[in-house]
C-alpha cells in the first residue's frame, strides 16, 4: 500500500508577500491566489526598466581595451555593488566605462533584451579571458574569448535579469514540509531555490534546491522560519519575464497507513457542445480535469483520525490543498503533487476506535 502526504494550509497565502520586480498588471501577491492560472510576472516591455541584476563583489567587473593602450594591457571599470533594475544597470554601466576610460554609451533593448555598449571616440574590446570577478556572463556575454576591437558591442544572450525574488514573511516562525511551485514558464536551465532568513531577508541561513520540472516544482523538506523567499534564476527565459502561477508553502502529514490499490479515475470535460439544425457542432472549450478516489482499509486512530477532520474543518470541499502519492521522505517531489479539492469522504466504522476512509478528489483547474 502507498503512503499518501496531505498539505492543506499554505502559509504563504496568508503571508504579506513582495517580490524583486513585479509586473503591475501581474503582481506577487497573485501567487497567493488559489487560481494558478492568475499569475505573477517579473516587470518586461519598454518603459518598465526590466528584471533584477544583483552586483556583488563577486560579479561587478568589466575588463577591456581601447584603441592606442598597449598591448596586452587593459582597464577595470568597477560597477557599484548593489541591485538594479536594467534601465538603472545601464546609467551605473555608463559611469563605471567614462570612470575607467572613454565616454560610452550603455542601452538595454526591451525587445531584444540584449545590453549594447558603444563608443564614439575609439574602438575598443572586451578581455573576455579575464574571468575574476567579472560581469560579463551577467550582461549577456557568455564567452570566455576576447572580442574583437570594434566601436560597437551587443550582448550575445538574452538576459532578464541575475535572478528575481518572491519573498514571504509568515509573520511568526512557521513550519514547511512541502513547496510547490505551480503554473511557471521557467526553462528547462532555470536555477530555482527556496531560501530562508532569520531576519527580514537580510541573514540567509537554510536553503532547499528545487529540481525543474515543466509546469510544475515542488519539494518535500522541514524547515521551521519566519521569512522566506524563493530565488528564480533564468536569465536567458525567451518571454522576456519570469511567470509564477501559485506557491505553496506549508506543513504536511502523510498518514500512517496507505491507501488500497484498487482505485478509479475519471477524467472529465466539462466544455460545452452545441448543433445546429442541420447537425453542425460548435463547442465552447473548457479545461480537462480528473476525478479520482482513495480507499483506506484502516485509519491510525490516535494521530491521523484527529488530523483528517481537522483537513475536512479547515477546508471542506470547497478549498484546495495537496497531496503526494508515496512521498519521498524529503527531495524533489514535482511530479507526484497534486493540487486538489477533497470533494466527497466517509468513514465507515471498522471497530472499536478504528475507521475507514473513503476519499474522492478533484484536480484543480
């Protein structure tokens, strides 16, 4: 028999919840909402400044050449330590190039999302093969070979940002054993991280990689915090922004003993159809769900009887919650959760303080 985890209180929906960058028709307090077809996105499009870029000591180099230097020689423009937004990079850019050599011009293009530096007195490289510290791969240029020397360069990849932020307070220390991220457009190389702060996300102390999968990320863990963030990193995302549909983050139980194997599922199409006289259909799409039941022969009756009911008075059928068929005991579990409504349950006695459970679940759609 397998074990089934049920989370049915997501902290992070009833937290006070910001992010790095928001789009204001997308905002993050869209990741709150039970609809995970409502979504957050990074700010994008022109006049918006763009996505996050985090300079740090780690990344606030730029090493190039200009014409009548010697050879083999370069300069080292320093970019101020601290985050920006694209259009504001682009000024701290400028003034770190004119502080170390000749007067440059620093654009970011909202459509291309490719950053271009150009120089109208000389021509000039990028040392590429100076890696420490550098910023290059932060701005677009992934090479580790000097350029050429031209009056001109434009990044060689899309870049968004470094990385955006969802961050969470709680409002009192809380505990998460399960997060899911639902409804996303990451790619296939985004680098997604839940992080966890003994302050107001100043002091990182506790962190939790989380394995992509399409459409849908989530991880079993126990972390016990106040504040809590998610770090998206996907610089080079086609859309131009990142895409979150819900977050959850909460406790979680799995039951003592699983459920039966023999179990129905019935998926659903509730679009609508429609003919004409003559027998012509038209059809109004809606989307697919499934409905599908577990069936447990016995209930633990000391610890699990009382957390069910406390499930079924929190939620009832008309709230979500989620679940994971044999949960691991902790790592990746982005293709087991499901996000779903209990609709239908019942507790046929067994004997003495023991019950069955019958269950029936929908998806959320």
């Amino acid at each position: 028999m397998s074990k089934l985890l049920i989370s049915y209180i997501s902290e992070w929906a009833a937290g006070t919840v910001t992010a790095s960058t928001e789009h204001p028709s997308f905002p993050a307090i869209n990741t709150q909402h039970r609809w995970f077809k409502k979504p957050y996105r990074s700010k994008y499009r022109a006049g918006s400044g763009g996505g996050l870029f985090r300079i740090t000591a780690a990344n606030n180099k730029i090493y190039f050449w200009e014409t009548g230097d010697a050879p083999g020689s370069y300069r080292t423009a320093t970019i101020t330590i601290g985050d920006y937004d694209a259009d504001s990079l682009c000024t701290e850019l400028n003034l770190a190039m004119v502080t170390a050599g000749s007067v440059y011009t620093v654009t970011y293009s909202p459509t291309t999302f490719l950053f271009t530096f150009t120089c109208a007195t000389v021509t000039f490289k990028f040392i590429l093969s100076m890696t420490t510290n550098t910023a290059m791969p932060s701005l677009g240029w992934t090479a580790i070979v000097d350029t050429a020397a031209a009056a001109s360069h434009t990044s060689t990849r899309v870049t968004i940002h470094t990385s955006e932020f969802l961050k969470c307070n709680f409002g009192a220390t809380k505990t998460i054993r399960l997060i899911e991220i639902k409804n996303h457009n990451l790619t296939a190389t985004a680098v997604v991280t839940a992080r966890f702060y003994s302050d107001a996300f100043v002091t990182l102390v506790d962190s939790v990689s989380m394995v992509w999968h399409a459409g849908q990320i989530a991880v079993r863990t126990a972390k016990s915090y106040q504040y809590m963030a998610v770090e998206f990193s996907d610089p080079s995302n086609p859309d131009g922004y990142i895409e979150i549909g819900l977050v959850w983050a909460g406790d979680a139980a799995v039951l003592h003993y699983g459920y039966t194997g023999e179990r129905t599922k019935t998926p659903e199409d509730p679009s609508i159809e429609t003919e004409s006289e003559d027998g012509q259909s038209s059809t109004i799409q809606l989307s697919k769900y499934a409905n599908w039941t577990y069936s447990f022969d016995a209930v633990e009756p000391n610890t699990d009887k009382a957390y069910l009911e406390a499930v079924f008075e929190e939620i009832g059928k008309t709230r979500p919650c989620c679940i994971v068929e044999a949960p691991p005991a902790s790592g990746d579990i982005g293709l087991t959760t499901q996000y779903v409504r209990l609709t239908s349950w019942e507790w046929p006695h067994l004997a003495g303080t023991y019950w069955k459970l019958n269950l029936e679940v929908r998806a959320e759609r």
